[in-house]
C-alpha cells in the first residue's frame, strides 16, 4: 500500500460520511411513505420522484462501491506518474458525488418544503 492511496482513501471516507450525514439528516425529516424528487428537467420541472430509500441511499451506495473498486485498482502496483493520476481521479470523483449529493438533497427538501409536504 503506497502512502497516495491512503489519501485517496481518506478523501472517500470524508466524502461518504458526508453522504451518509445528509441522508441520514434527510431521512428523519421525510416521511416513509413519500415520493421525493431526485431527477429534474433543465426547465425545472420535476421528472422522476422515488421512494425515500430510493432517493437518500441510492447514490451514496453507488459512490461507495465505485471507491472500492477504484481502491482495488490503487493497490496495484505502478509508477509515481500513474499513482498521482488515479489519486486526482479518485479526489476529484469523490468531491462530485459528494457536492450532487448535497445539491439533490437540498433541492428535494427546498421541492417537499414548498409542497407542504415537509416542515423543516
């Protein structure tokens, strides 16, 4: 184990902890039985509403088994170069998730908020 992957895999663990707080924030807030929004239209317009499952667990999980493989894929061995490419990689990839991750949520809880759906 080189010493880039353990800070690619620390910036992962910060990024799903930080998944994984906003749903679990999230979860108490919605309620079992409601649809929330998690995909929009560029106009805005809501195009696909999911169960709350759906909706809080889906990405984090996806986002965490894409880190363990590209954790598998950091443990082989290469040269300084290519280490440093993979550690940007999995920084950057990490990051994203994280910040749409944040962003679907808000704007579900703002879309539910403004429904009447939810009191925050």
């Amino acid at each position: 184990m080189n010493f880039l992957g353990v800070i690619g895999d620390v910036l992962w663990i910060l990024a799903l902890s930080i998944m994984a707080g906003a749903s679990r924030m999230s979860w108490g807030k919605i309620g079992k039985d409601l649809k929330v929004p998690v995909l929009w239209s560029p106009s805005g317009a809501t195009v696909w509403r999911a169960p709350r499952v759906v909706a809080l667990v889906f990405l984090p999980l996806f986002a965490f088994l894409l880190s363990l493989w590209l954790m598998l894929g950091s443990r082989e061995p290469m040269g300084l170069e290519l280490a440093i490419i993979l550690l940007c990689v999995r920084a950057t990839l990490a990051a994203i998730f994280a910040v749409v991750h944040l962003a679907q949520i808000r704007r579900a809880l703002n879309q539910l908020v403004d429904e009447g759906q939810i009191k925050l």
